[in-house]
C-alpha cells in the first residue's frame, strides 16, 4: 500500500484505534531494534562521555531527578 493512501487510511481511524495502532507499530520496531546499526558518529560521541565519565569528569544524573526538573521547566 502506498504511504499516501495509508494516511489517509490512519487519519480515518478513531483516537484511540490510532493510539492502538501507534502502539503496536513502536513494538513492532522495538523487536527489530537490534537490526539498526548506531551511526559511527553517536559510537565516537558515547565513547568519548564514556571516557570523561571513567576519568571522573563526567557525572550521572538521576533520571527521576532530570525528569521533575524538565517537567518545572516546561510546565
């Protein structure tokens, strides 16, 4: 099926069939993920924070801690 025709076919759907469909999609890709590879410059830019992390010039921040912040900031 042609992507155009596919829109068309999603747009027609409801929202929560849409939600559905997103759903099942981000799943079916996530069981494939393994299959992507990782463009050489995000490897060089992880080896190189990994490096800085190793030399302790680099700190981890708590995910629940960045999350609070981000949603302060953007509510």
């Amino acid at each position: 099926m042609e992507p155009d025709k596919i829109t068309d076919e999603i747009k027609r759907l409801s929202l929560p069939q849409r939600l559905i469909l997103a759903q099942d999609i981000w799943d079916s890709i996530a069981l494939e993920s393994g299959k992507l590879s990782m463009p050489e410059w995000q490897k060089s830019e992880l080896e190189k924070r990994y490096g800085q992390y190793k030399q302790g010039k680099l700190g981890l921040h708590d995910w629940r801690e960045v999350h609070a912040e981000l949603r302060e900031r953007y509510k």
